[in-house]
C-alpha cells in the first residue's frame, strides 16, 4: 500500500507550477465534483482540458471536450483523473506513452482513487504521483481560501431535514 501523505510544500509546488490540466472523466452536468472542479480551476486562472469519450467535440465550461489524452493539442502538465481507480491504470499507461511529446510532468488522482501499481509506473517513468486527494480542496487549503469555519457542522447538509411531526 502506497504511502498517501504528501508535503504541503510539494502540493504547493505542483499548484503553483501547473498551467495546464487535462481532466479526465470531466462531466457537463453541474452537479458533479468534476464539473465543480473544472469551474473552481478556469476560476484560478489554469487551462483546464476537459476529457470525456461520450462527449468529443462538445464543451463543458466553454471548453471544447476530447475523447482521449492523445487528440488533445499541445501540451498539458497534468492529467487530473476523475475516474475508478481500476480505470485509473490504463489512462496513467497513455500518460507515460505521452509524457514527452505532451510535456507530462504529474498525475493527479482525485479523492477515493488510488491505484498502487499505476502509480508506481509513473513514478518509474518520472512522473510526480498524487492520490486520493483534489486540487480544487488543496488549492483553497494551501492559498488560505478555505475557513474552518462552518466546515462539517452538519448545519449545511445535502440530506433533507427530518420532519418533526
């Protein structure tokens, strides 16, 4: 089992010398984290590539969507894996195959997705590995834009309030 602590110092790093992300498993609907993602990371100044099969040629956030890493033009640092763990292997085997031509420096895999075996690929190939951690929650943690305040209260939930009868 892969070791999942990083330093600040690293995830700073990483943040602050990223440009370019491809988001792959980015999602058009504005509900999910990936959408949320992608919107708080255009909103931070990065170019966000959104990666979703079922929708190529399309735009999700006024960014045109891409089928795989390899139609993508130019180059990106990151590739920003909002899928399975399982699934997580063959798309950081594409990102090794391409880490030259498209200037690949880090694999990111977002909270919940860890996949041990990839990473180690990566690592081998030169490549700085994130797991089961998101950007988005990092950024505001490390750039002072996320309070405690009012975090896990139970007082905002997505769950409906229990009637009293």
């Amino acid at each position: 089992m892969t070791d999942l602590s990083y330093s600040d110092e690293l995830i700073c790093k990483i943040l602050t010398e990223t440009q370019t992300i491809a988001m792959v498993g980015a999602s058009p609907k504005w509900e999910r984290p990936s959408n949320f993602v992608l919107k708080y990371m255009l909103g931070k100044d990065y170019k966000v590539i959104p990666v979703n099969p079922g929708q190529v040629g399309k735009e999700i956030l006024k960014q045109t969507v891409y089928g795989d890493l390899d139609s993508i033009p130019g180059k990106f640092d990151m590739v920003d894996i909002f899928r399975s763990s399982a699934a997580a292997g063959p798309i950081v085997d594409k990102a090794i195959e391409l880490k030259d031509e498209k200037g690949i420096k880090i694999i990111w895999m977002q909270l919940g997705v860890q996949n041990d075996e990839a990473a180690a690929k990566a690592k081998a190939a030169g490549l700085t590995v994130i797991m089961d951690r998101c950007p988005k929650i990092e950024y505001g943690r490390l750039f002072n834009e996320l309070g405690w305040c009012g975090v896990n209260t139970g007082v905002i939930s997505s769950k409906r309030p229990a009637t009293r009868r």
